[in-house]
C-alpha cells in the first residue's frame, strides 16, 4: 500500500506546502482509495503513517539550496542511504535521526519518496506564496505518477 503524507506547519506559509497538496488531494477522485495523512509537525505522526506501509510519499517544502520547481528525493529507510542534500526537519528534529531511532520500533517502508517545491516566505500566514500555489498541480500530478507505477508492479509480481 501506498501513503501519501503532507508534513509542515500550516499557519507559517509556504511551510504549510504539504498541507495544501494533501487537502487537494482529498477532494480528488482518484485518491479516494489512497491513505493520505497530514502529520503536520508531529514526528509520531508521521511514523504512525508510515508503520506497516510499502512506500510512503511526503509532501513537504524542501530546502533545496538553488533548485527551483518540483524536486523528488527517494531512499530506503531500512538502509543507510538517505540522501545527505535534504535538509528535512520535523518539528526540530532532523528526519534522518528520526528513521534511525525508529527503525527498531516502527515497520518502515522499502521506499521512501520526499516530494516538494522550495518555500519562498516562513511566516505567520495562512496563505502559499505565488511561487509555490503554482506547483501544487505539479506536485499532485507526480503523486499520481508515483502511485501508479506502484499498482503496476504490483501486477508484475
């Protein structure tokens, strides 16, 4: 099975990215059988969402130094490979030190995909910037692109 996750504070702007793409996502068809959870900022959440599952998908706003538009990140939590450029925090605990401790407690994923745009503006507000409003539809069409080569190879097994 496959979750889709959004992680970030809401009221803090472009923070709250993942937030926004899981609501919309809520209202679209397509997603209706797709467990999609917002863990805002609570690391426990975010594991509980995880636990059990065959891949998760975070939707977050992401750090990613001078890339612009959609960025996609993907490691296997079981390993040691996560990717050392992503700089994904988790109510002030970094989401590599939160995998690690959680590996003896939790049944993570084979397949962790991260999924984001940069933030342009972190501060009290409830609305995205521009910049970010406009790769919402993007995000959500990669999510779709993602779960459906999930189901494929499915099949294939």
């Amino acid at each position: 099975m496959v979750a889709v996750i959004g992680v970030g504070n809401y009221l803090l702007g472009d923070d709250g990215f993942g937030i926004h793409v899981i609501r919309k996502m809520q209202g679209i068809m397509e997603f209706s059988g797709v467990k999609i959870v917002d863990a805002m900022t609570n690391p426990v959440m975010l594991l509980e969402a995880m636990d059990g599952e065959d891949k998760v998908i975070i939707v977050d706003a992401i750090d990613t130094g001078d890339k612009e538009g959609v960025v996609d990140y993907r490691f296997n939590p079981k390993k040691d490979d996560f990717p050392s450029d992503v700089m994904l925090s988790i109510h002030d605990m970094h989401f590599k030190d939160l995998i690690i401790m959680a590996r003896d407690v939790y049944e993570l994923p084979e397949e962790v995909v991260i999924v984001g745009v940069k933030p342009e503006k972190i501060e009290p507000c409830l609305e995205l910037s521009d910049r970010c409003r406009k790769y919402i539809d993007d995000v959500i069409d990669f999510i779709k692109r993602e779960i459906s080569v999930n189901s494929t190879q499915k099949m294939d097994r």
